[in-house]
C-alpha cells in the first residue's frame, strides 16, 4: 500500500523552534489539550522514597498559572513524555537519517490531516523524539509492513515468519516477553532498517501516547500548581539493557534546578467523583501510589470544611515509603483526618489495607449503612482491588448479618449507585 504521507525534505533548514510541541502555548487561546498542551514548568521534581527502597517515586510540582487549567479531586492530567536523547541518536543512526534535517509531510489522499501534534515543518529529530514511540513493543502488523519494505533476503524471510500465523510463538518468544522495543528490532535488522523509506515512518512506527496520572493536589489548598506522585517504572527482562517507562523515566530525569523544564499538559475528568454534600463521610483506600487522588480530596475537603474523612493507607515502611506522613498525622491532630496505616514489612506477618478494613469492620459497616458513606479504592490492579472486595463483602456478612449472595448484592448496589468507586492500573 502507499504510505499515507509523503515525506518532502526541504533543501535549507528553515528557522523553526522544533523542541516545542506544536500549537504547545504558555498562554493558550483556549483550554489546553492533546492538540494545544500546555507548556507548564516544572517547579520541583522531589524523590519521596528512602534512599536504600527499592523504588524511585517522586512528587513533581507543575506551575500551572495562566493556563486556564481547572480540575477538581479525582481528575487526572495527560502528560506527553519524549523519547531519551540517545535513543533518539541511535534510531536516526540505524536509519541514516539527518537528525537536523527538515521536510513537510504531504497527505496523500485528500482531506487527511497532517497529525496536530507535528509542526510544518519539522526537523527529524522533533519528529523522532516527540513523536515516534520508538520505545513502545511492535505489534505483529509492524513485522508485516518491515518485510514489505526489506531488500535483504535473510532479514525479510525472518520478518515474514514473524508476521505469519507460524511464527506468533517465536515472535512472543522474541518481542512481547522479554519486552523488546521498536528501536531494539531495527538494530536487529540493520538491512532492512537502513532501507526504510522516510515516507513509511509514520505508517510504521506509533505515535507516542499521553500518559494519565492522577493529580495529587488540590486548587484550593495550592492555587496555580498541579501535583502528581509518579513510580518510576523499571524491571529486568531476559535482555540486558534494563526495560524503563518512556514517561517515569523522562519525568525522573528533568531537573529544574538545572535550568527552566517545562512538559506539555493538559486535564481531563477521571474515573472517581466526590460527593458534594457537607456531612457525607468518605472513606478511601489508597496504597501505595494509589493514594494520590485521595490526597487531592483530602485536600479539597479539608478546605471546604468537611470532615467525615477516612483513609487507609498501606506500604512497605513508615520510614521508606509512607507518602505525605507528616502531612496526614498533622490533618489527624488538628481532627481533619481519620487514618489507617498498614505497614506491611514491619512485622513478621504481612498487613495489607484489606486486614485493616476486616479489623475496623464494625466502623466500615457504620459508615457505610447508617451514616451514607461513599467508598473509594486506587492502586495497582493486581491483586488488591479483588482483596478488598472481598474484605468488604466479609464485613457485610460478619457485621450486617447479610448472607454471601445479599452480601455480594450489597456491594453491587454500592458499586451501581456510585458509593462505590475505584481507579485501578496496571
């Protein structure tokens, strides 16, 4: 098939500012979106994390003053990250491509827009750092159209195989398990990479996709700043360089202190509302980095005047990992705040959040039944939220005198009518 854009590179490198995103604004003429972020700077970029924890988590701080940005607990901001500057050399290198060299990109069918996100014209390496997620795992149809454009026999009948039905074993065996990415394949096929046509690269390769965190703040309690807890992602695969988070891992490495940062943005709604009435208790289950949206409702709330606010928290340590400690014992003094802590490796048996909600059961039922609460879950999607669910449905049947069925039936009606909200991620 032809490429859907042509490729035209320009003689002469016109004066064009390819490291900002395009139509990317200090000062947007309208909400900020994926088509317009905002370029907001970044004010701090904080490792929360005890030095000797396994894991990099940092709490990053955005200026968000004129942007015409506005959330409210529980919504989340879209975040385009870029690719590593090496990565972006290696992948201009295998595919001999100028990475200072200009074109515009010319649609070949009419009324097919150019992508929003690329301006015209554009340098190469904006193309690729910005826009190209060469970081990303390839899926089978990428294999496909690599052999249809690969000139070396012997790399064009293993690409062939690849994306034959003969071949998806293999091919899980090599790309999807150990987590090998679009970069690390082209370097495998350096024939076929260096025969790429330009004008197939964005047929080829995956627009880099916004990444969602929740926002760790509120507007009312930190007017004009946005704040997000990110886990840094890393993890050993079978392959010797380290598999890494394309946005953990841009976020982690920018240092304001070093100079102005600034990373395009923008908000969205997420998945968890808050209720509005003053006396309606909250109770909300947060460990780990899950507890970021519930620091935002804290926050809110506590600037609003509502109490009724109670939160189970868990992690590994109250001195490695125990986000905003200081700052829940200081809202528990003052009455704000009722907390619940599950630090699991701090005894010889593990407490997770799901032990503490069975242990507090009378208080859950409580809240719960008699007094309206809504109940609230975030974090990892593994194996907690099935775990407090089923902590919950315990509850109901050893405090409710409710059997299983109406037990489960309960929490569905809980989960139907909204008094029951999660956000889970993988």
């Amino acid at each position: 098939l032809p490429p859907k854009f042509t490729v035209h590179f320009l003689p002469e490198a016109p004066m064009i500012r390819s490291e900002e995103q395009p139509g990317a604004s200090t000062d947007p003429p309208g909400p900020p979106s994926e088509q317009q972020p905002f370029l907001a700077p970044m004010v701090s970029n904080e490792r929360v994390t005890g030095p000797s924890h396994f894991q990099d988590v940092r709490l990053i701080e955005f200026d968000i003053t004129g942007s015409g940005l506005s959330f409210a607990a529980g919504d989340v901001v879209l975040i385009l990250p870029e690719n590593a500057a090496s990565h972006t050399q290696q992948f201009c290198q295998v595919l001999g491509l100028d990475p200072a060299q200009t074109f515009t990109l010319l649609p070949q069918e009419p009324g097919v827009p150019c992508p929003a996100r690329l301006p015209q014209p554009c340098s190469v390496r904006h193309l690729v750092s910005h826009y190209l997620d060469i970081a990303s795992v390839p899926r089978r149809s990428f294999f496909e159209l690599l052999a249809c454009l690969s000139p070396h026999e012997l790399e064009r009948e293993k690409l062939l195989y690849f994306s034959s039905p003969q071949g998806q074993e293999e091919l899980y065996a090599y790309c999807s398990q150990p987590r090998r990415t679009i970069l690390e394949v082209l370097c495998d096929f350096p024939h076929t990479a260096g025969a790429i046509p330009a004008d197939y690269l964005l047929d080829l390769i995956p627009p880099i996709r916004p990444r969602a965190f929740s926002i760790a703040s509120s507007l009312l309690a930190r007017p004009s700043r946005l704040q997000i807890l990110v886990a840094v992602v890393q993890y050993q695969t079978r392959l010797k360089e380290r598999r890494r988070g394309l946005c953990s891992s841009w976020l982690a490495s920018l240092d304001p202190g070093q100079g102005p940062v600034q990373v395009p943005l923008w908000v969205r709604p997420g998945g968890l509302t808050f209720p509005e009435t003053p006396d309606t208790p909250v109770i909300m289950v947060g460990p780990g980095t899950g507890v970021a949206p519930f620091r935002a409702a804290v926050q809110e709330r506590v600037a609003q005047g509502r109490n009724g606010n109670f939160l189970f928290f868990g992690c590994r340590s109250r001195h490695q990992d125990f986000y905003w400690g200081a700052e829940w014992l200081d809202l528990e003094k003052r009455g704000c705040l009722t907390l619940f802590t599950a630090f699991s490796r701090e005894q010889e048996q593990k407490v997770y959040v799901q032990h503490r909600i069975r242990e507090l059961g009378p208080l859950v039922w409580e809240l719960l039944e008699h007094r309206g609460a809504y109940f609230y879950l975030a974090g990892n999607a593994k194996c907690m939220p099935a775990d407090v669910s089923e902590a919950l449905t315990s509850v109901f049947r050893e405090e409710g005198g409710l059997s299983s069925p109406d037990a489960g039936a309960y929490l569905a009606r809980l989960q139907r009518t909204l008094r029951f909200q999660s956000e889970t991620w993988a």
